[in-house]
C-alpha cells in the first residue's frame, strides 16, 4: 500500500478535469517516494493563482510528476504576469501620447490610442507607415513579435501609407509590412505597384 502524504492527495484529488488514472498512480508513487517533496509541492500548489492552479493540473493530466508540474505552472504564471506587466505600460503609454519601441533593424515604432482605434506608426527608410489595430486585445503579444523584427498582417486591418488606405491583406500592404521588416521605403520593394496606382489615380 502506498504511504502518501495527505497534502499532496488533497490536491490531486481536487483537480477538476478528468485525468487519466496512470497520470493520477504515477503522481502517487512519486508522492510515496518522494513525501518531503510532495508537501512542498502542495504548500506550492496552494501559492499559485487560479491561472497557475489551472496550469499546474494542466500539466498532471500531460502526465508531468506534482514537482514538474508545480515548476512549469510557476514558469507560466510568471511569464503571465510579465505579459501583464507589460501590456498596463504599453496602454499607458499609447494614452499619455506614445509608447515607444524600436525593432531590432533601428525602425521606431510609436504604438497610441485615440480611443477608437491603436495606431502604430513606423519609419521604415525615412517613410511614414501606420497601422490601425482596431482592439487593444493582444498587444503584448504583438509589441513581442515586433521587438524580435516580426511584422505580420493578421493583427491589424488598415494599413496608411502617403495617406492611402490598404487593407492588412492586400498586396500593396505586404509589400509595406516586408518593408518596414527591412528598414527601407515602401517605394524601393515595389515601385512598379504604387506608380501604376498613381496613374489609376490620375484617370
């Protein structure tokens, strides 16, 4: 009969979600070797909050042992919290008059909010690019993938460029994002497109 310590079966026995009966014996013969370990992992448990909680029985049901788990739920808890962290001065930035970052290529973006809409303006070679993003949803998120170089058109729906409006998808608004990936004008990656739209213009 395994000797396990009561901590470590309340918790386990607590978790919501069904969990295959192996994941739950295995937890149980680690917690039988390892009972020092176990009430630390159920001391630790109780710590977590209800996101870190909900992480720590994510990884039970993937078959992690209690000590892996606890460990991985903390890593996530606090890389939420981090984004969190991050997301509050980005929207206190974008509302005092600019959140500011600059991409790994030297392009500045300057990411405000008019309370409709987020603009995130960018100076690829000398040009000035902007963004619309219609929700403030994600914008950790986003504000990352730009930070390592990344720009990509799911995010947002209009993109400005020389006070023309292109939808995210549209060719002509690829090619913009591509050049603000690279640092250079719009115009240098597809000259051809924007003087054949000029012409259209003009007739």
């Amino acid at each position: 009969m395994l000797r396990v310590p009561e901590e470590i079966v309340e918790v386990l026995e607590n978790i919501e979600r069904e969990v295959l009966p192996e994941h739950i014996l295995n937890a149980l013969k680690w917690a039988a070797k390892n009972p020092e370990k176990a009430k630390r992992v159920a001391e630790g448990f109780r710590k977590l909050s209800p996101l870190g909680k909900k992480e720590f029985e994510y990884y039970i049901r993937l078959g992690y042992n209690p000590e892996d788990a606890l460990e991985s739920a903390e890593e996530r808890q606090t890389e939420a919290h981090k984004r969190r962290s991050t997301l509050g001065k980005i929207l206190a930035g974008a509302r005092r008059g600019g959140y500011r970052l600059k991409m790994p290529n030297g392009v500045e973006c300057i990411v405000k909010h008019d309370g409709n809409h987020y603009k995130f303006t960018f100076n690829p070679g000398g040009a000035e690019v902007t963004l619309i993003r219609e929700s403030g949803r994600h914008l950790s998120y986003i504000l990352a993938e730009l930070s390592e170089g990344r720009v990509s058109q799911y995010w947002f729906g209009v993109v400005i460029y020389k006070e023309r409006a292109y939808n995210s998808r549209s060719r002509q608004a690829e090619t913009v994002l591509k050049a603000i990936e690279e640092n250079v004008s719009p115009e240098v990656l597809a000259a051809p497109t924007f003087k054949c739209l000029k012409v259209l213009r003009r007739k």
